[in-house]
C-alpha cells in the first residue's frame, strides 16, 4: 500500500503591492498547481493542515525594482504572530529584481492553527511582489513526517 502524499503547491500570477514600512502584507498565492487535501486558500493565503506532524515549507518571492540598499524579507506566521524566518535579500542598486526564498521545517501539533507567508518591504515606497506564469514566486508545501 503506497503512503499518501499531503501537500500543495500554488504560485503568485499577477503581482501583489507590499505596502512599505508597517507590518507588511500576506502574500497570497493565487493560482493552485495543485491541493488534494484543501491545505491552501489562494484568496486569502491561509494554510491549514490536517494533520498533526512536521511539514517542509518553500516559499519564494521575486521583487519588482526594489531600490538601493533595501530589502524585503519573508516569514512563516502563526496565527498571526511571526513564528519563523526564511529569507531576507538586500538590493545594492535600484531597479533590481532580487528573488527571496527558502525552506523550513513547520512542527504542527495543533490543526485548528492557521499559518501564512508574510511579506516586508523597509524600501521608501510600495514594491510589487512579482507575478507570473514561471512560478517564480511560489509556495509549495510537503509532510515529512506525521503523527497518526
């Protein structure tokens, strides 16, 4: 009998403004590759497992022009509290398009929590996460293991 596998994944295909300074933005993947389990709401951004266990989370994000020493950081939050990191970048010159990513490992232990990807931008003006049909911001999400 074959393990079945939970997960999704969904990419960003029109961009979405992060506003600067503040507390940020939840970036929404709007377009599902696929969701068997219905881990993912691309409306709202919300991720929710059902079931207890450790998960792998990727999550990227192409920056529109970020300006000269700025950056734009994304992390995994928790109910609406921050509850992990995954990447910073920092622009050396204006006009650049810096792509922030990573994986980390979410240990769930209670699925009625909801999780999301949160954006922040410290440049002087709203910055564009950047949407396409090359995925080049995407979410993608896997059990590696789980509680029975």
């Amino acid at each position: 009998m074959r393990k079945r596998i939970y997960g999704f994944n969904a990419y960003l295909s029109t961009s979405q403004t992060i506003e600067f300074g503040g507390t940020g933005e939840t970036l929404i993947y709007n377009t599902e590759v696929y969701d068997p389990e219905g881990m993912y709401n691309n409306s709202t951004g919300v991720i929710t497992f059902p079931r207890t266990g450790i998960y792998e989370l990727y999550a990227s994000c192409r920056v529109a022009s970020l300006g000269a020493n700025k950056q734009f950081n994304i992390r995994v939050r928790k109910d609406g509290v921050d509850e992990v990191f995954i990447d910073t970048v920092y622009s050396t010159a204006a006009g650049e398009y810096p792509t922030v990513s990573g994986t980390v490992h979410i240990v769930v232990t209670d699925t009625a929590d909801t999780y999301t990807v949160h954006a922040t931008n410290n440049d002087s003006s709203n910055r564009d996460a950047y949407g396409d049909s090359l995925q080049m911001t995407r979410l993608q999400v896997r059990v590696i293991g789980e509680n029975r």
